[in-house]
C-alpha cells in the first residue's frame, strides 16, 4: 500500500473561501432552458412553468449565482427580445449554436427561477454583435428602481422591484474566433472598458468580470489577458478563465492529472494579473473568475449529427462516468487552493448540457456522477483554506510528471469544524494517509464520504440513476494527535472533523 502525509496547521491559511466558487451556468443551448429549467407541460412544473423536481436538485447543490444567458450564445442575444408579453417576442435564427430561438425565458424569468432556486444571476452581457449602449440599458432595465424608461419598462413587465443584479461578465471567450463579433485583444479591451464604465456609473455597485482567454492553449493566451487588462484595469474586478478537460485516449492516469494544468492557468493568470497591477502602479488587485470549467468530450460526436434550426435539440449532453467524477473533485480542489484569488467559479453548466443534472423531456430527472464531488464540495467547502502540505509518491504520465497519487486539500469549516478533502488517483491500490492535527486540539471524525467505483466507466442514466452514488463508510480514525486514514484505489473522499468537547 502507498503511503502520504497532510500536514495543515490552523495557523497557515490560504484564504476564506467566497461561495461564488461554487457557481454554475445556465446558457440558451440544448435541452438547459427548454426541457431542463423550464417545461410548462411537465407534471412536476409550477405556476410559472419551473420544474420543481429540477428546482430540488438545484436547491441540494446550495449553488449560491449561476450565470446566464451564455455563452457563445450571449454574442449574439438581444436582451430585449426576451422581454416584455411572451406573445409578441420574436423566434430568432440562434446562430451560435444553429438552433431557433423561442424567447419564451428571458432576463425576468431567469431572476425568478433563480431566486427560486436560492442563486444570485450572474449577467453576461453581448459585446460581440451589440455594444455599451445594450449593455447599460440592461444594467438600467435590472438594477435602476425607477423612473427612468428602462426601469420603467421592468415595471410594466410586471417587476415593480430592481433585481440587484450584482455580478456582470463583459461578453463572452471573445478572443476566439467562433465567437459572434470575435475582437482582437485591443479591439475588446477598448470595447470592455467604455461599457464597463457606462454600466458602473449605471449603477457602482456592480462587479465586474473582463473576458480572458477561452482556454490556455489558445494562441493568443497571456498576451491577451495582459493587453485587455491595460485598458480595463481600473475598470473591472475580476477576469475570467475557461476550460474543458476530456479522456479522449482513454487514459485514465493521464486524465486525472489533468487538473495540474488548471493549477498552472490560475496561477499564470494570477501572475498576469499582479504583471498589470504593478506596472499601473494600482493598488486594485483583479481576481479570478473561473466561469466556465468541466468535463466535455463525450458529446462531442454526437453534436456533429443534429440538424440545425430546432428548439432545444440535445446538444452537449455528455452521459458523466466515475472518472469525470474524480476528476471534478480534483479540479475543485484546484480552484480552493488558490481560494485566495478565485472569487467566483462556475461549473459548466448546470441542467442537460454538460451538467450535472438531467432530465428526460415530460419524464424524470436524476443526478450525474459529476454531482456528487460538486454537492460535497459546496456543502463542506466553505469556511477558510488551510496551506495543505501533501507528501505522496509520484507517477509520470503521457503529459504530465511528477504526478502526486494522492490531491487533497484542508477547509477550516469554523472554530469547531474542519474537513479533509482527498482523491486517490492511485487506478491500483488503496493509500494510507496520516495527518498531524496537534494545532487542532482533540478532535473527531464525525464523517468520511467516500465515492468509488470497481467501473471507471460506470454512470447514472434515467434508468440507473443510483449506480453510482457515494457511501458513508470510509475509514478514517483518530490515533493521539493523528488523523489516520485509508483511501480506497481511484476515490473521491470528504473526511469531517469536529472539536471534541
Ligand atoms: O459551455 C459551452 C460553451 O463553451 C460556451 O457557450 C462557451 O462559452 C464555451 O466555449
């Protein structure tokens, strides 16, 4: 059995954890809106045509802001046209994605079904084919109370109040050029900044996320982030990353190292970040954004065989095995290590595409692999990063070296609480781990979740939805000062700890 040692001390932390890490998304693609969120006809909707069942696993993954409405698709999206008598919105050619665009769902709908869901909207305005002026007549239509024409117009929908939309994303992966409106990094740097500007005097309390690149291996990467946030600097908050991750060679050591890359973007970005700080002299830091990250690769064939020009055809609708599993409890572990610059993270996306939730139209719903580790992760995640040590042995991969078998990561939940994520990425053997807890006191184990299974390839499907599913019967116990546990080969695993009295 391989053997790895934590070492954390209360006193050696990372940073508090802002809950907008655990984000998610909801886009106009696919089955996300129509047949995911919103199916007037389902036996289980409200009043306002929200799937109370889907609404439930929402609520379960305590999800605190989801972005909307894209996405590739928000550059090319008229917000006006999905507001207002749902009678008269126009059907649009939705050329992001090739499909036809209903508009029954628009921004109103959306803070509704958020607010039932317990999220904050987290807005993505177009700056592909539309520009400054859109984009602050839509923080006015939100955020103004009244007496203005836009806010006056949210009232005559039928929200008397403002809907205090506090996060905004500047446009969306406008480096690449599938993108509607695609810019060069001065072009969108110039662009982002006049709106940014008109949408914070619109209203100063807002956020704001500047694009970064749409992946690390885009050609364009560092430079763009560096260029955009010269002319944007005093005017935004936080830049945003995305990334999809997949095992299209089927190789599951080398998948599951995979998130060693995301540890290298976030801490590059980070380095580009403090690069424009110091060289404006500013003393604003800019954060990190991580608003669209997952696995996505499943689909991928499938997509290429739909015909364009329906509603909501099942696009990116990956079926999520074990492996993916492990691999998001190891991105999230990523995205809390650096807990101190990541301020808001989306998992991408929610409902049907590439999600963790999905449904049959008129039928169940049931929870992907990838749900658990997010769930685990949103509910014992929170509280302050500890500096978490890991001493484990190594193993080397197509593209990776120096591979450590076991991730893991400390969260000091409260003065009371703490809770040891791990993964062991060990496909053979199980590893004991000790971990000195003397800074703690005298403590308890009080949980060990546990997710594993014998088929890497194993998943949840609206026939099977519980065939992957974790346990409580981890092993992990106190000796003296230390915690001392045994990690199943290839799991996922959440070991809580309490003070005792
Ligand atoms: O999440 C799916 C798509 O991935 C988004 O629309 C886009 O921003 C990214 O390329």
């Amino acid at each position: 059995m391989k053997k790895a040692t934590l070492s954390i001390c209360r006193d050696f932390t990372v940073g508090e954890v802002d809950p907008r890490i655990f984000g998610s998304f909801i886009e106009h693609l696919g089955r996300a809106v129509y047949g995911g969120i919103y199916e007037p006809g389902h036996p289980d909707a409200d009043e306002q045509g929200f799937r109370k069942d889907v609404l439930a696993l929402v609520r379960e993954l305590n999800v605190p802001v989801i972005r909307y409405p894209g996405g590739n698709f928000v550059s090319g999206y008229r917000w006006e046209d999905g507001v207002g008598p749902v009678e008269s919105r126009p059907r649009r050619a939705e050329l992001a994605w090739r499909t036809i665009e209903p508009n029954l769902i628009g921004t109103n709908e959306f803070v509704d079904w958020s607010r039932k869901a317990g999220a904050d909207v987290m807005m993505a305005v177009n700056l592909g084919s539309r520009g400054m002026d859109e984009a602050r007549a839509l923080v006015e239509y939100c955020n103004f109370p009244a007496g203005t024409q836009w806010s006056d117009l949210r009232k005559q929908h039928g929200w008397p109040e403002p809907h205090h939309v506090k996060l905004w994303c500047l446009g969306n992966e406008m480096d690449g050029p599938w993108q509607i409106g695609h810019k060069t990094a001065d072009e969108y740097g110039r662009l982002a900044c006049e709106a940014g500007k008109a949408m914070k005097w619109a209203d100063p309390s807002i956020e704001l996320v500047a694009c970064g690149s749409s992946n690390r291996s885009m050609p364009t990467f560092a430079s763009w982030e560096a260029t955009v946030l010269e002319h944007t600097y005093e005017t935004v908050d936080h830049i945003s990353l995305h990334t999809y991750y997949g095992n299209r060679e089927h190789d599951t050591a080398n998948f599951l190292a995979r998130s060693l890359d995301m540890d290298v973007f976030i801490q590059s970005v980070i380095a580009i970040c403090d690069y424009v700080q110091a060289k404006k002299r500013g003393k604003k830091q800019i954060n990190l954004s991580f608003d669209e990250w997952n696995v996505w690769y499943h689909s991928n064939e499938q997509d290429g065989k739909i015909e364009p020009w329906s509603i909501a055809p099942p696009q990116l609708e990956d079926v999520y095995n074990f492996e993916d599993a492990l691999l998001v409890g190891s991105l999230l572990l990523s995205l809390l290590r650096r807990a101190d610059r990541v301020k808001i993270a989306c998992l991408a996306q929610l409902v049907n595409v590439i999600a963790p939730i999905m449904t049959e139209n008129g039928g169940k719903s049931w929870r992907q692999t990838i749900y658990y580790p997010f769930l685990h992760a949103s509910l014992y995640g929170r509280g302050t990063v500890l500096q978490t040590r890991v001493r484990s042995p190594l193993y080397d991969s197509r593209d990776f070296t120096d591979v450590p078998y076991l991730d893991a990561l400390a969260i000091q939940n409260d003065a009371d609480s703490l809770t040891v994520f791990a993964v062991n990425r060990d496909l053979q053997e199980p590893m004991t781990v000790d971990c000195d807890l003397r800074s703690f006191g005298a403590c308890q184990v009080t949980g060990h979740t546990v997710l594993n299974h014998a088929d890497l390839k194993a998943a949840n499907t609206a026939d099977q939805p519980r065939a992957v599913v974790p346990h409580e019967a981890g092993k992990a116990w106190i000796d003296g000062d230390t915690l001392r546990l045994v990690l199943d080969a290839h799991s996922w695993n959440v070991i809580r700890l309490q003070k005792s009295r």
